[in-house]
C-alpha cells in the first residue's frame, strides 16, 4: 500500500469535503438504493455506506485518485483508510473533546453552515444558459458604456507650482528623456506627492481626466494638451492646471502611450452579460432569503451591548467602552484594563 505524499494529502484535504450523509435518490431502483445503503465499516457509532464511498471517490480528480495506487482495489481500500478512516476518527476525537464548541472551529463551524445553505439557496436560481438573448440585449442597451470605451491616453505629469520651475522641469526631461530621469525630477519637484511618489504616472486616462488608477483624476486640459503631440512627445509647454480649490500649477506633461477606444457589439459581450445577469440574480435571491430568515429569527438586538464593542483603528484590537471617553481591552483572561482615549 503506497503512503499519500504530504503534499497530495494536503491538496486531498484542501479539496474534499466533511464525511456525507447520502440518502437514496427517487430515481434509483429498490435494488440500487440497497447496494449503496449496504455498510461498508462501523467506527464507533458512525457507518461508512458503500454509497457514501462512491460519491467521495467521485469527488476527487482522476490524477490524485493515482495517487493511491494502480489498481481499483489499491484506490479503494488506500482511500478508505488514509482518507475516510483518519477522517471519521479525528471527529469523534473532536466530539469526545468538544472541539466544536470552542473558538475558531465553531466560528469555522457557522461559517462552513451558512456558506452551504447560501450555494442551495443560489441553486435554485435559473441556470446560466436558461437567459435568453432578448434578456442580454435588454441590458446592453442600458448599459451602453460598460462595451464602449473612449480612447485612452497613459501619461506622466510633473505638477509645478510655478510657470519657471515646469520650464527648467521641462528642459531637464527633454534633454534625457527616460523613465528614470522622469522619475528622478518627479520626486523632486512634483506638487502632487500622491503620483509623484509614482514618478508622475498618471495611469490611462479618458478625455474627462479620470484615470485607470483608483482615486486618479486630473484637470482635463492635461489630456487636451497631450492629445495634440504623438506618443512618446512631452507637451511643448507647461499646461496649467488648477491645484485643489484654489491655486494654480503648471504641469509638464508626457505623453507615453495610448489604447485606442473599443467598442464591442451584444454578440462581443454576450457571455458577460450572461454572467452578470445571472450574479444580479444569484445576490437578489440570496439578499431576500436573509431578510427573509432575519425577520424570522432575530428577535432582539441590544443596539447598547453592540455598541459597546468598538476596534481601535490605530491597533485593530477589540475594545469594549466602560464609559465615555474611556475603553478598556478585551484580553484574554476575560479582564479589561482600563485604558484612557482621546
């Protein structure tokens, strides 16, 4: 019998899930239903159907199950006791020890529920195929800017804040123009620490200034100015540019490269749209189940004992407040300390 390598015991692990509970499908004969609910081994006071084996065997790839041996028999029998066996084992030693009860498994425990209950809950959605194409077209023409993208412009600025700095800046770029030397005067020189940290990278930018990069946008005359030189030119002066509210900056501005607008048709977009249909479907139906189980089941909220637990922002330690102004840790031991804050 061949011993699973850590790594393939890992991946096994990793891969497959807690022991089932199979129960006989309608569509199966009498004789079926008895071959498959026939037990395989008693372990403690849990039973291993043959059905039960099948449907785990069914579930690993074909060249992990290789993994076990070279014959049918080989497979089996090292499946059932490296994986099954060891399985069933270390749960009843969890029970007997009341593993489940404690933090993290019982918080592994709830989530491993509530994530299994919302993929049946989805799976009463639709299928995916089942979203027809007048549906598709529907929402591409309500949604006309998610499939046409305007041209786009990458491009470096040095924002100055003033006209003679962005000139000796400009001269300097021009006279070694490298993304080092860019980045070089960037650092040194740029009002706009954000991007100058970036050494000037503004990202691809739309005419309406908004950038590729989150939290980018810039004065649309900057992408007015770099579209009248070619890619790979600096804009041949200093283009102004507002800085925040109030002020006034001059940019020198490098036009690196550009992607071309795009437009894709319905049948371009078609599987997308598909996907997205179906998500939109998939989060709606999720959404009403838990509303639905919420004013079912929560029947009181302390809003005062929920807000008396706070995470400071500083650490990300969890904090219970003792009174105004005042918090103290939550350790482990189950004492708070008291602790002054701002």
């Amino acid at each position: 019998m061949r011993t699973l390598p850590p790594l393939t015991s890992l991946a096994l692990a990793a891969a497959l899930v807690a022991w089932p509970v199979t129960s006989p499908r309608a569509d199966q004969s009498p004789a079926e239903q008895a071959r498959r609910s026939a037990i395989v081994a008693h372990i403690g006071p849990t039973t291993v159907t043959v059905g039960e084996l099948e449907d785990r065997l069914a579930t690993v790839p074909h060249f992990q199950l290789k993994a076990f041996g070279d014959t049918p028999d080989a497979i089996r029998r090292a499946f059932f006791d490296q994986v099954i066996l060891q399985e069933v084992l270390y749960a009843l030693a969890a029970e007997k020890q009341h593993l489940g009860e404690q933090l993290p498994t019982s918080n592994k425990l709830l989530r491993t529920k509530a994530g299994a209950a919302t993929k049946a809950v989805i799976a009463t959605v639709r299928s995916i195929h089942d979203i027809k194409m007048d549906e598709i077209q529907r929402y591409y023409d309500a949604n006309h800017e998610k499939f046409d993208t305007p041209e786009r412009m990458n491009i470096f600025r040095i924002l100055c804040e003033s006209q003679q700095e962005a000139e000796v800046v400009l001269e300097a770029a021009r006279k070694e123009p490298t993304l080092e030397n860019f980045t070089k005067l960037a650092h040194e020189h740029s009002a706009d620490k954000a991007t100058g940290l970036r050494g000037g990278n503004l990202g691809y930018l739309t005419p309406d200034g908004v950038s590729s990069e989150a939290g980018v946008s810039v004065d649309p005359g900057i992408v007015k100015a770099a579209a009248a030189v070619r890619d790979g030119q600096f804009v041949p002066q200093p283009v102004r540019e507002k800085m925040g509210m109030v002020g006034t900056g001059y940019a020198v501005v490098w036009r690196r490269g550009t992607v071309p607008a795009a437009h894709r048709t319905v049948a371009q977009a078609a599987a997308q749209i598909r996907e997205a249909i179906w998500k939109e479907e998939a989060d709606a139906t999720a959404r009403k189940h838990a509303d639905e189980l919420r004013a079912r089941h929560l029947t009181e909220l302390n809003e005062a004992l929920l807000n008396g637990i706070d995470v400071t922002q500083s650490s990300g330690d969890v904090v219970t407040r003792r009174r105004q102004g005042e918090v103290a840790p939550l350790s482990q031991g189950g004492r708070n300390a008291p602790h002054a804050t701002n």
